[in-house]
C-alpha cells in the first residue's frame, strides 16, 4: 500500500471499521431505522442525498476519529459526494484520521448450492481507479452462504480471491467478505467448510501479499484465531450481521484479535429528530461499546 500511516492503522490500530455503505436495496431500511419514512422522499436522488446526511453526521461526530475508529467502507456515491467542503474520503481520513474502503460489488447472484456469488463487476478497473484517485486504501466485497454446502462455499471464497486479486493489482486493500447468513441450522457446520477455504486460498497467495476478512461472528469463539495471526492477512473484522449490538459485542469480545466492522449495529438508536448533542451522545456511546469489544481480546 502507498500510504503507510494508513497501512500501520489498519494493521495495529486499536479500534474497528465503520460500515456507512449501505446501497439502494438497504438504504430504505437504513433510513426507516434513522427515522426517515419512505413518504419523507419523493425520489431515488431524494433518498441518496438523505442517506448521505445521515453518513455525515457521523462521520462529523466528535467521537468518530482515530482513536476509536480505525477504517470505514462507503459506499460508491458517498465517495463521489464531499463532506464539509470535502471529498468524503479526504475529509474522513485528514480531518478524522479514519482509513477509507470503499464498497465494490454490485450485488448478489441468485442462489446456488445454498450460496450467492456476487454479481459481474465490468467496471471494477475503472472503479478501482477512481477510488486510487480518491485516496481510498482499501475495498469490500460481499457475497453470501446459506447453507453448509461444501460446493457453494468453495465457489463464494474462489469467487472472491480472484477479484481480490485483481484489486490488489490497483494497490488497493481488498476486504473478502462471505458472510454467513446467522439464522441457518447449519451455521457452525457451515463456518468450518469456510475456514478450511480460507485457508486454502490464503496459504497460495504470493508471499508479502495480504488481504482483510470479513467475517460473521463465529458459533465457536475464536474460530478464525488461526487467520487472525496469518501472516498473509493484514486484518480479521467481523459483521453485525443482524445481531443487536449487546449480542454482536458480546460475540465480538470472545474472538482475540478481531475487531468489528458493523453497519446496522454501530448506527442502532441513531434518529434524524434527535439534536446534535443527543446524537453526538448517541453515536459516541455506541462507538464506545464496539470500541471496547474489539479490543477485549
């Protein structure tokens, strides 16, 4: 990576990467949860310049900085818009000392063998140039698991390295995601298929190359230690995935050495009608308490 402050944070800064890339198909969701119905916006345009509201307050709150808050992923458009006067991915990381990524994929293919691979991305060169050009450091990529379907996981990770590396030609940070849906029978089963895939792809990477994960937090604690000290992954985060805070902490604080990468969860009992101060107590609260999980190992 060309910047090495942000290469050194991200490997050894104490604190987690804020998701704030929720795209078209979430975003409605996302806003429901803030406060903001579906009637308040008459349009797409509408809805996006909302949802980049919202993202600015927070990253504008006094307590979303470095010191607790190591990265955060955005989503595409919120790269291309500014925050106070400028560029998101300036202003996050000069004027808050938090890391960029950036959102990547374009979405989920239908279901097969209990997975879903992520859509074609034929612009992905393109985008990876604008974000070097953003001074974004890093992606994030996500696909998802079902089942525990030895076929469809295998599929889902190679999916996701071959893409990776050809973002890791860009010089960029790419995040893998497969994320473990958290309400199937077969999670634990399934976690297994995935770690012996990931391992088996990591080992093959090139010596000196890297890659981040992004995982759901395992059924066994400290599942994923073993990618955790991997030399050939700079860092393991975990999503919320629907989990309530108290929970996603709570699993969090019992996997050493990884930190939290959560969406719904960071931005639980945020509200567009609350004051500044009200929500800067809020936010700054909530940053706490995933702050504290992420270093508890």
């Amino acid at each position: 990576m060309s910047n090495q402050a942000q290469t050194k944070q991200m490997t050894s800064g104490e604190g987690f990467i804020a998701a704030l890339d929720q795209s078209g198909g979430s975003t409605p969701k996302a806003l429901r949860l803030y406060g903001v119905q579906e009637g308040a916006y008459n349009s797409e345009a509408e809805m996006y310049d909302m949802i980049h509201a919202m993202r600015s307050r927070i990253a504008m709150a006094p307590a979303f900085n470095g010191e607790k808050v190591v990265g955060a992923i955005l989503f595409e458009m919120t790269m291309d818009r500014e925050i106070d006067g400028k560029p998101t991915a300036t202003y996050i990381w000069e004027e808050r000392g938090v890391v960029p990524f950036l959102k990547v994929d374009k979405g989920l293919a239908d279901e097969e063998n209990g997975a879903q691979v992520m859509k074609p991305m034929p612009e992905l060169d393109a985008l990876c140039e604008r974000a070097v050009k953003a001074g974004v450091f890093g992606t994030k990529m996500r696909s998802v698991i079902n089942a525990a379907n030895p076929a469809g996981i295998a599929a889902v990770v190679a999916q996701q390295f071959e893409v990776g590396k050809q973002i890791l030609g860009h010089g960029l940070m790419p995040i893998i995601e497969p994320e473990v849906t958290i309400s199937i029978a077969d999670k634990a089963a399934a976690e297994d298929i995935l770690l012996a895939e990931l391992t088996k792809q990591i080992d093959a990477l090139p010596d000196g190359q890297q890659v981040m994960l992004k995982l759901t937090l395992p059924e066994t604690a400290n599942l994923y230690k073993s990618l955790v000290d991997h030399p050939k992954v700079m860092r393991v985060v975990a999503l919320s995935g629907g989990y309530s805070r108290e929970e996603a902490n709570d699993r969090l604080s019992n996997n050493t050495g990884v930190i939290a990468s959560f969406s719904r969860a960071l931005t639980e009992g945020l509200s567009a009608q609350q004051s500044d101060a009200e929500f800067n107590d809020t936010i700054a609260a909530s940053i706490g308490s995933i702050h504290a999980a992420s270093v508890a190992g």
